[in-house]
C-alpha cells in the first residue's frame, strides 16, 4: 500500500460497533438525503452526514467531507477525509481524486463503510464518487454516471467537474465520453487553454489547504504555467494583464499585494511556485 493511502485514526476515537450479521441490505437505501451507492459506498448530504444514530445505524466507518462550509461532525467517531471546495467554476477536484481513491481503498481492505457528502449530495460528492468508481473499479464515465444515477436521481455536478471527470477518463482509459449526460452538461475534451486550466487547479489546492506532493503531482502544471509565461510575457504591459488574470482568479487575494513587487501574492502560494519565481 502506498504511503499516501495511510490514513491515522483520531486519537480515542471510537469507531461504530457492527456484527458479523450486520446487514444493511435490509435497511432503506435512501434516508433523509442519503443514498446506497454499493454496500460500501454512500453518498449525502449534510443532513444525514450530521446524524451520528443513522450513521451507526449505517455502519459508517469513513466520511469524504467535500464541503468548505461544513464541519467534521463527529471527529471522534469516524475517520474522515477533509477536501473544503466550493460548488463552483471556480474550484477543481481533479488534483483531489486519486487521494479520494486512495482512502476509499485504505476503507475497503478494513471492512470499512464509506460516506460521500456534500451539502446537498448533488454535485461535489457526486463528483468524487465518480471519479473514485473509475479509479478503483475500472469504470468508463457513462457507466458509473448510470450506476450513480440510478442510486440517487437528483444528482449534477457542475460543468467544470463534469470535465475534470472527462479528462480523468481520457488519462485512464485513453479515451473520454463525449455524450451530453445532464441537460446543464457542456462536454468538452481537453481544457480550452492550458495554462489558465494549470492555473486554476494550482490555486484550487492552495485554497484548499494544499495536497502533498506524492497524491497530486503538480510538477506538470506549474510547466504548463511557466512556458505560458515566457510564451505571453514580454514587456510590463504583458505581465500587468496576466497579473489582473491571477487576481481574477483569486478573490481572496488583496489586488495591492499582488501588484506590490509580486511579493506578497508569492507567499501564499504553494513552494515550488515559489521556486518557479527564484529559477526566473
């Protein structure tokens, strides 16, 4: 097993107690907002995700939080992974799934029950659960979209994760579906333009918190940026635009300290960035 695919236990957590007769083909596959996906898998939202009776009830054993405006519930009875995104354009998953896949294996070898859940269980978990039903299971998209659909309807991740999803299935399989799968669905085969794509996925991850090294390799994206750069960047005007860019795309950044030498903005993004900016 991989070193990224450890995952600790909270220090006195206590985990849910289930019997060897535990069956929870006998209960309901839907409660509240929560859906059965398999009988290890499950995807919520908020609601049942808060719940600590029916997530024992469940047999839950690990929790996937993708949310950036909702807690741990119950840290110390469950191992949870933590990735706060947004449900926007804005936001990438992509650099997250193969650590999702990673801890959903880690959860199977011990027996473990696995919950997916967003606010609503709609489109960032849904996301996951698609990405992580083509990595560990061998499934094209369409195939885990029907699976997934036929678990919980009202599920839609938004266009942008709807292509990470895409390009996943093309670094698999070689090949992505370009079938129209939702009404709101605009598929499209390879980013539009490379390196605002590099971009958004290197500032998802610093505002997520960052992701190890050995779980998404960003060495490809910062290349992608950094032949932009020399590509675009050939007088003050040049890199005044692509600074506006930059901002645009990272509201929390104050304007002043990105314009201000560059030297404030590189702080707060990830160290090998950093050494981007020193290498020029």
């Amino acid at each position: 097993m991989e070193a990224s695919e450890h995952f600790n236990q909270p220090d006195g957590a206590r985990r849910p107690v289930m019997s060897k007769a535990d069956n929870t083909q006998a209960l309901p596959a839907t409660n509240l907002d929560m859906s059965r996906i398999s009988n290890e898998m499950y995807i919520s939202g908020y609601v049942f995700a808060s719940n600590l009776t029916l997530l024992h009830i469940y047999g839950i054993t690990h929790i996937i939080n993708l949310t950036l405006e909702h807690p741990n519930y119950h840290p110390s009875y469950f191992m949870y992974l933590r990735v706060p995104a947004k449900d926007d354009s804005s936001e990438r998953l992509s650099p997250r799934f193969r650590q999702i896949a990673g801890f959903v294996r880690a959860a199977k070898a011990s027996n473990g029950r696995i919950l997916f859940h967003c606010s609503f269980g709609v489109s960032r978990s849904a996301t996951a659960v698609l990405a992580t039903l083509m990595l560990n299971e061998g499934m094209r998209l369409e195939q885990a979209w029907t699976l997934l659909k036929k678990a919980k309807r009202d599920v839609e991740p938004n266009t942008t994760f709807f292509n990470e999803l895409r390009w996943l299935e093309k670094d698999v399989f070689g090949g992505c579906c370009m079938a129209k799968l939702t009404f709101l669905d605009e598929p499209r085969d390879s980013p539009t333009d490379d390196w605002r794509e590099a971009l958004a996925r290197i500032l998802a991850v610093s505002a997520q918190g960052g992701c190890e090294r050995r779980i998404y390799d960003d060495a490809d994206d910062y290349e992608t940026l950094w032949n932009a750069f020399r590509a675009v960047v050939t007088s003050e005007e040049d890199m005044r635009r692509l600074l506006v860019e930059i901002v645009g795309r990272q509201s929390e950044t104050d304007v002043s300290d990105i314009t201000d030498g560059g030297h404030a903005a590189a702080s707060s993004y990830p160290v090998s960035c950093a050494k981007v900016e020193e290498n020029s």
